[in-house]
C-alpha cells in the first residue's frame, strides 16, 4: 500500500490551496505534478488508485481550503448567512443581502446533485495523467475565449469633455460668522466595497444565478478550474471580473465544505493510520496557501483579467498532454 510522506503532503498541500482558488484547476496539478516528479511521488500521489490515502489526503486539504475562505470572508457570511434566516424567519425576500443568500443557495443545487452523483466516476476514470492534461489545456481555451467575447461585448467608455481653460468658474461669497449646527450636513458614509459588490450580485436574475452556479459542475473533471469557470460563467452574464470572482468564491465556500465534510469519515479508513501527520500537515500548508491566495486573488481581479491563466493553462496542459502521450 502506498504511503504519503511529509515533504509529499506539504508539496501538494501548498499545490491544493493555491491552485483551487487561482483559475489554473487544484484537482488537474493534484494529478499532473507527481505523474512529472514520478518515482515514488507518481506511486504515493496517484488519485485514481484504489484504496489510496492520497484522495482522502485531498479530501482534507479541501476541507482546510473551505476554511480559509470561511475566514476571509467571515464578515460577508455572517451578514449574508444573518439575511437568510431572516428572510426565512419573515418570509419575504427584500434586502440585496437576503437575495443574495438565496442566490448563492439555488446556484449550489445544481453542482450539490452532479457532485454526488458523479465525483467518484470522475475521480476514478479521469484522474490520470492524459486526461487531465487535455483538460487542462482546454481550461485555458475557456478562459482565453471568454475573456475576448466579453472585451467585444464591453461598450467603449464615454468620451470626457476636455478641459481648455475657458470653462465659467463661479465664485462663492464669504462666509462670516458661526453656521449654525441645523444646516451643517454631514457627508454620507461610502459604502464598503464588499457590500457594492453584493448589491450588484444581487441584481442577478435566478435562472442567471443557477446557470453560473451549474458551470461548478465541469470542475468535476481534472483540469477544469472550479473558479475558473465559475468566473468565466460570470463574465458570460454580465458581471464585472472582481464582482464575477466574489461569487465564484462565495459560491465555492459551501461546495468544498460540503463535499470535504461528507467524505470525512472516509479519513478513518485502516489505509489513513499511517498517513495522518502528513495529511494534517499539508491540510495546514493548504489552508495558509488559500487564504493568502484569496487576499492576492480579490484585489487582482479589481483591475486585471484571466488571460494570464488562461495562457498558462493552455501551454502547460498541452506540454504535459505532448510528454504524456510519448511518455
């Protein structure tokens, strides 16, 4: 029976929680980089193996992913997890907050039935080498396309008058004397930029929201970035890059909490004794490598794009489907 080593689990560890929120596929580098390392990485770090500790290795690993995301946006979920009870509580959906909640709740179904039905088959017969190369370069197919049809489909901003010097200026009378406190306005608060966010998730219609949430379900196959495509999904409808990345992640919370919890048990089977360090080892690197990531993720996407990853996606998966094939 294989084994898993420490320097293994903190390799993968910091693979698993960079790469399951960056739009590059944790699943497909979970597979390609000990197939590439081979020796006794390829053996003990090989998914579709029955019977290996290094699936339950992952399970966990996802497990400390979901965590770190629960930790970054811990303010987010109590206000939107406090708006669905609420709603439930009143019966009625009025706030930005309480659509919101009930969003991200009809766009999970859809990934929530796929996953159960279809995760082990996928793990089993699609988590090898080849497949999850080709896959890989097809994620950034996906994201280099999507990224061009939504620079086309962006309208070109509106000219700004120019400024020649001529313009009226007006000058304002001196003011003398104490303005009383009662004409005194105080300006209003800006509203925080997480909050905006939401407000403008909440626009989503719900066939709008369920059909970004159903993208979730090609992640099932190693090399299709879970955030990836749920982003790409976002951007097909609309949504801004950094709005269309705050609901991948918000999305992605519940859908790797959920499933990592379900297979916990499985983290008691005899073959997990001996593997117990390391996986709790690497399920640390793994939730410090995710919440770093998320931090560097929700700011890049304020400004910049997914081609990078897409670019990267599409020469590493056809490198490694070129050497695999040969191979």
């Amino acid at each position: 029976m294989a084994a898993l080593t420490y320097p293994e689990t903190i390799v993968v560890g910091l693979l698993q929680g960079v790469s399951e929120l960056f739009p590059v596929s944790s699943l497909g580098h979970s597979v390609l980089v000990p197939a590439l390392v081979g020796g006794s990485w390829a053996r003990d770090l090989d998914a579709s193996a029955n019977g290996s500790p290094y699936l339950d290795a992952l399970v966990a690993m996802h497990v400390a992913t979901a965590a770190a995301l629960v930790i970054f946006f811990w303010r987010d979920w109590v206000r939107i997890i406090g708006a669905l009870f609420g709603s439930i509580r009143h019966r009625r959906i009025v706030t930005p907050d309480e659509r919101l909640a009930w969003l991200l709740v009809v766009a999970t179904i859809p990934v929530g039935i796929a996953g159960l039905a279809l995760d082990k088959v996928m793990r089993e017969y699609l988590s090898r080498p080849i497949p999850a190369a080709a896959f890989l370069a097809l994620n950034g197919v996906v994201l280099f396309t999507v990224e061009r049809l939504q620079r086309r489909g962006k309208p070109a901003p509106e000219p700004r008058p120019a400024v020649t010097g001529d313009e009226p200026t007006v000058v304002l009378p001196a003011v003398t004397g104490r303005i009383p406190a009662s004409e005194v306005t105080a300006p209003l608060a800006p509203v925080p930029a997480d909050e905006a966010s939401d407000a403008r998730l909440a626009k989503l219609g719900w066939w709008e929201a369920i059909a970004v949430g159903t993208c979730q379900i090609f992640a099932l196959l190693p090399g299709i970035s879970r955030s990836g495509i749920t982003i790409a999904g976002g951007l097909l409808r609309g949504l801004r890059h950094e709005d269309a990345a705050r609901f991948a992640f918000l999305l992605a919370t519940p859908v790797i909490a959920a499933a990592g919890v379900l297979k916990i048990p499985e983290l008691a089977r005899p073959e997990m004794h001996g593997a117990v360090g390391p996986t709790i080892v690497g399920s640390l690197v793994a939730g410090i490598g995710a919440y770093f990531s998320v931090r560097f993720l929700v700011r890049y996407f304020e400004t910049r794009t997914l081609t990078p990853f897409a670019i990267y996606c599409a020469i590493a998966g056809a490198g490694c489907l070129a050497y695999f094939s040969l191979a």
